[in-house]
C-alpha cells in the first residue's frame, strides 16, 4: 500500500468535502533527514504530503494553535498525545478529526551521523549529507562523492524501540494495517531502578549538567500545558533561571512531574535538545510508577483522567505518615 498517495487522497478528500478546516501533517523540511509540520487549507495543496521515518515531530503540539474543524495526520505517539489532550479538555474531540497511520519508527539523526563519522571519507571534510531516501527497511544516505546504505533499526529512536502504541489507540480513520503491539521492556528503567538513591541522584546530576535552560524540551512537548510556566513568573519566585544545577534539576522534576500520567514517550524533548540531555529515563521512571500504582497509560483511552489530575478514595496512600 502506498502510504503517502493514501494520506494525500484522504486529506482531499476531507478538505473537498468540509469536514475539517485545516489539516495537519509532514512536509519534506529544507534539509535531508528532517521534515517540516505541514498547515493545508486547500485540497490544490495535498501533494506537499509526506510520511517516512523522518516525520518525527509531534504533530499534537500544534492542534491548540487553530479553530475550526481540525484535522491530524498521526501515529501512535502523536494520536496518544491527542487523546490526552482531548481528556484533560485542551480541545474538544468534537472539533478534532484523527487521521490515524501505523508507524514503525523514526529515525535518531543523532545516530546517523554517529555510524555516518565512522567513516573514512566522512573524516576528511566531504561530511556534508546532501541527500537521503529510506527504501526497504534502509536509509540511504548521499553526499557529494559518497553514499552510504544504513540498517534502519539500527537508528531508530530509542522511545521507537519499545513502543508499544504504532497505531494511534483512538482515529477516526485508518489509513493502511493496525501493526501489533510489539513493545520491549526498558532494559535501562529495571537496571536504574536497583541503583541506590544516591545513585540515582548523582546520574541526574550528571545528565542534567548538561542543560542550557534553552527550554526546547518545553517548547516541542505537546502536554505541557500550562501557558505560564512556572519558570518564567517572579512573583514568587520559585527558583531561578540560571545554568546553576540546583535551578536546573528543580525546573526538570517539577516539569516531569507536570507531565507524568500524560507523557507518551515519544521522544520529541530527547530529539529537540541540542545538548544531547536524555529526559527519557526519568520520564520513563514516573511513567513506571504511574502504570505501578494507579494501572494507567497515558492517551489509549477517552473516559479516563490522568491519575495525577483526578481523586479516587482507593488511591494508594502509604507515603502519608
């Protein structure tokens, strides 16, 4: 089945026949290996359209920024994050219509160019990628005078390789075959969690020294809700906005903990960083505990609240002395 020339009939389709406004998916981005959000209003403009290991964005981050009836072109992570947002009623599912494609990864730049530097040629100076195309489970990479053909599996996104939502749980509208849930457990989470607090503690601190306090993180997570952060208001002030590590790691847990119950893991912050600060394991540990304790998953279902968000009298409370 041709994804890409499904996705397009559809979306004309849907624009041709008014049942959305304005519909939301991936375009080829002006450099090789990334793709751009796409905004189409007009089915004339449908064959911009793409979908392929590239289209990496979160394309819920977005859904709030229009009216009207709005259209998502999304895959397992993208349509979980648009079912949390639908349940803690940032959009009405009245307004939202989701375009459901199975997805089985995207791909880690970060990787490419690790496996890419290994090679003589690129050591040399001629690094530059001009060029790439994904076919049949490779990724072939192109330069002035080089190519080289990549296993795609092997530079996957890491939130990629355990996911176990590659089919949006809740669509309007399938576009090619549900993938079955093949998730793997998170090798590094059983490691970290018989680590000692203190060295839990102390890999925080290494990891999140990294930190520029850019806020990308922030900015590209689709269930960071609030509209003033709390980093950014001085009366009070909760804490400063410096590089200093105690400000650092107090932004980080208060925003993983905002955003556990509702965080889909799919690893848009990671991807984002322009340091390389791996969210992922704390993200994952607080979603562990969430699945542990209150037995949810974040955006497979419409009836129910993020724990964090509702009360129930069973609720768990032997924290409290």
């Amino acid at each position: 089945m041709d994804i890409e020339k499904s996705i397009r009939e559809e979306a004309k389709k849907l624009l041709d026949e008014g049942k959305v406004d304005v519909l939301i998916g991936y375009k080829k981005g002006t450099l090789p290996l990334r793709s751009s959000p796409a905004f189409i209003r007009n089915s004339e403009d449908v064959d911009s359209l793409i979908f392929d290991p590239a289209c990496s964005n979160n394309l819920a981050l977005y859904i709030k920024r229009f009216e009207g009836k709005v259209g998502v072109i999304a895959k397992g992570c993208d349509g979980r994050s648009l079912t949390t947002l639908v349940v803690d009623r940032q959009i009405d599912k009245d307004r939202l219509f989701v375009v459901g494609v199975p997805c089985s990864g995207v791909v880690d730049r970060r990787k490419i160019y690790a496996k890419l530097d290994a090679c003589p040629r690129l050591r040399s100076g001629r690094g530059e990628i001009a060029d790439c195309q994904f076919s049949d489970g490779r990724v072939i990479v192109r330069g002035r005078d080089w190519q080289e053909s990549l296993d795609l599996s092997a530079v996957l996104s890491d939130s990629c390789l355990i996911c176990r939502h590659k089919t949006p749980p809740v669509y309007d509208l399938l576009i090619g075959e549900e993938i079955k849930e093949e998730g793997k457990p998170v090798e590094e989470l059983e490691a970290f969690k018989k680590k000692s607090p203190d060295e839990r503690w102390r890999f925080f601190e290494e990891e999140l020294s990294k930190c520029i306090r850019c806020y990308a993180c922030r900015q590209v997570c689709p269930v960071c809700l609030c509209e003033y952060c709390i980093v950014d208001r001085t009366m009070p002030l909760w804490f400063g906005k410096t590089t200093d590590l105690s400000d650092t790691i107090m932004f980080h847990l208060i925003r993983a903990y905002h955003t556990a119950g509702r965080c889909v893991d799919c690893g848009a912050c990671v991807r984002a960083c322009p340091v390389g600060v791996d969210f992922r394991l704390l993200n994952k540990r607080l979603e562990d505990e969430v699945k542990e304790r209150f037995g949810f998953t974040a955006g497979v279902t419409l009836g129910e609240p993020a724990p964090l968000s509702a009360y129930k009298e069973e609720d768990k409370e032997e924290f409290i002395m």
